[in-house]
C-alpha cells in the first residue's frame, strides 16, 4: 500500500490557509490542520475526500501539540506573512522529490514561539526562514533553536516576493 505525503498547515482556516489546505488536497496530501480548536474548521473537511483533511487541536503556543503536527519532517520552513503562499509552493514541490518537510507558519511574531521552535529544533534536521526583510526573523529563530538544528536564512528585500525556486533550492540543501 502507497504511503501519501502528510502537509501540516498552521492557520489553514484562515483567509490564505483554506486555499492552502484546498490546493494541497488536491494534490493528494493528508493535510493536517493545526490550530486553536477543529470546532471553526470543520468547513474544510469537505476539501478532501474522507480522512484526507485532518484537524488538528495545535495552537501555535502549545509546543506538544505543535511537535505533534510537524512530527516526522527533516526540514521545518518557518514563515509568516505573504512569505508563507510562496514557501507553501516550494515546499511542495520538495514534497515531491521525496523530502521530507514541515512548514510552521507564523501568524503573529510577539510574543515570539522561541519555546515551540525549540521543540521542532529537536527532531528536524534543518529550519529555513524565508523573509521580506534584511534577516531579523532568523536571528529569532537562531537565537530559539539554540544550536539543535542548522538554521538557513533567506532575506529578500525589494519589493517583491521570493521565487519559489529560491526557497526549493534552500530546502533541497537543508535536507542533504
């Protein structure tokens, strides 16, 4: 029997995340929800086919819960923002040259989830932070892991967002 690829989605009942969860399930993942309570969720269902989206009682500030739902990642993606669509795309195309990641979006930056990006630090090889700016998020998240797994930046600052390959490609050799 195939095994599918597993996407964890933090946020996936929001404006942004509901589209996420929807293109991911169409592509065949098992999409886990992660979020404050599956109650306000329960709509997305629907977007797959039976067990295919799962919801998830992970709150962004419960760091079991959040190890739960980014469980068996090698690579984590720390995003926020408008950075998260363009990080969700090259995640899955990782996802499918077989790497194993994990996306933790950030839906507010304070106070700062230094304990639950600790938590991820202890079994993820790697975290890659895509940002639209000079590099301040990664040195939070430096700062967080503390040294348990290696940490990549990517600033980008310009006006625009960054191409997708640029962050598949950071992937892609966090996970050598």
């Amino acid at each position: 029997m195939a095994t599918r690829s597993v996407a964890t989605v933090f946020g996936g009942s929001g404006f942004i995340g509901r589209y996420v969860v929807k293109r991911l399930a169409r592509k065949g993942f098992v999409v886990r929800v992660g979020g404050r309570g599956p109650e306000g969720a329960m709509f997305l269902k629907p977007m797959g086919a039976v067990g295919q989206v799962v919801l998830l009682a992970a709150p962004v500030t419960n760091d079991a819960a959040v190890h739960r739902a980014v469980e068996g990642a090698d690579v984590v993606v720390v995003s926020f923002g408008i950075t998260s669509r363009v990080a969700m795309a090259a995640i899955e195309a990782a996802r499918a040259r077989g790497v194993k990641v994990g996306a933790a979006r950030l839906v507010i930056t304070w106070p700062f989830p230094a304990g639950r990006l600790r938590e991820i630090a202890r079994t993820a090889k790697a975290i890659v932070v895509p940002e639209l700016n000079l590099g301040q998020m990664v040195l939070e998240v430096q700062r967080a892991v503390a040294g348990c797994a290696k940490v990549t930046g990517l600033p980008h600052a310009g006006g625009t967002v960054h191409e997708v390959d640029t962050i598949l490609n950071a992937i892609l050799e966090a996970a050598r």
